[in-house]
C-alpha cells in the first residue's frame, strides 16, 4: 500500500480561523494591513517585513494569545481521528505552517497530538509589542521568490508520494510539488483560477475517505 507524506498546513487548515488574523484583530492594528499593501505590491517591503511590522503592533502576552486560540480558533472536523488513522496507516503527517510555534505547539499538545512534527517560525510575544523569529528556509525559492515551504518539503519528502493540504497564499507555490492537493478556501480559489487540480475539502473526513478510496482502487 502507498505511504503517503502528509504535510498539512495550519492555519484555516487545521484550525478553522487563522490564528495571525484572530491575534492581529484582538491584539494589534489591524489597519496596518492596508498601510502595507502599497508599499508590499510595489516591492519595498517582503512579507516577512510586513507581517513584522504588523505583529510589532500586537500587544499582549503569550499566556493571552494562547486563550484568545483556545477560545476562538477552533479545529477542524476530523483532524484529531484523521492524525490517529495517518499514524495507524503508516503515513506521515508533518504541520507545515508560516505561523508561530509557540501557538501551534498550544493547540496540537491541547487535542493530545504533541508528538507531531511541525516546521514553523515563531513568535515572543509581549505587552511592548511582538517580535518574529523566523526558521532558516534556505535560499529564496527559485518558483516563487520567496523563502517558501517548498524547502521544508523537499527536506522531509524522502522520496514519498506527497499529500498537501492548505487553504491559503503560502501554501500556492508548494502544492505544485505535491501529488494530490487539498485546498479550501483562497488556495481553491486560486487553484481553480489557474487549471489546477485539486480536491476541495472542508473537513478531515472527507480526506480520509478519499485517500481510503485511493487505496481501495488500487488494491
Ligand atoms: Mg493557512
Ligand atoms: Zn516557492
């Protein structure tokens, strides 16, 4: 039977809301988004520099971001059965995320799955504001140009046949490394848009079953 590697993004993909736009609305200015967005599209800023710039405004310690998740984030239909059947079935699931560790560590230790493999960046969060510590991704990525988690994959991907599952921008240019994609959301949007193809999700059981089925034809 296929082993698949399972690489799941976090944000609106494993929760249901996005915990950078949930933190940055309860804590930050979120109108800092649309100062941004000039100065993003013309080249002066990376988005590494503007979500910095945006999550200096958040103010709050790590203990209040970690309630303002729990309370508000939610999870995803399925996940925590479907991250029981991956280990049960042999596939590996790693979290792929652009987000923060320290929240991502909070809610996987929360639904009982602490053991799970995240690549991720971070953040200190603080009641003077916030700073980013942002994983080594390598060279800019030569597709998309920017430092993407196309590398992460590549790194952990160990020849399997790879199952991506996202639902945003950072995830677009590494599902065209993947073999079959799950998208929900702007990355279905996008997706569509371009010609490709996907399987639109909005719960883990349905991945399951497809994935299920897979095995079932090929058997
Ligand atoms: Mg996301
Ligand atoms: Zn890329």
């Amino acid at each position: 039977m296929t082993r698949y590697l399972i690489a799941c993004d976090f944000d609106g993909t494993i929760t249901r809301r996005d915990t950078l736009h949930l933190v940055v609305d309860h804590y930050g200015d979120p109108a800092m988004w649309d100062r941004l967005d000039g100065p993003l599209k013309r080249g002066e800023l990376t988005i590494e520099q503007a979500m910095q710039r945006e999550f200096a405004t958040v103010r709050a310690t790590p203990a209040q971001v970690l309630d303002l998740v729990r309370e508000e984030a939610g999870v995803r239909d399925g996940f925590v059965e479907f991250a029981g059947w991956a280990e049960r079935e042999g596939h590996r699931l790693v979290v792929m995320s652009n987000g923060f560790r320290t929240v991502i560590d909070d809610v996987l230790g929360r639904l009982g799955l602490g053991g799970l493999p995240v690549v991720s960046h971070d953040a200190e969060f603080g009641p003077e504001g916030t700073r980013l510590l942002w994983t080594d991704r390598g060279e800019r990525c030569v597709l998309c140009g920017r430092r993407c988690k196309r590398a992460e994959l590549a790194a952990v991907r160990e020849g399997d046949p790879v199952v991506y599952l996202g639902d945003g921008i950072s995830d677009r240019c590494v599902s065209g490394a993947a073999d079959i994609v799950f998208a929900r959301a702007g990355l279905a949007e996008w997706m569509r848009e371009t010609g490709r193809e996907f399987e639109p999700f909005e719960d883990f059981h349905t991945v399951r079953r497809y994935l299920e089925h897979l095995e079932e034809v090929a058997a």
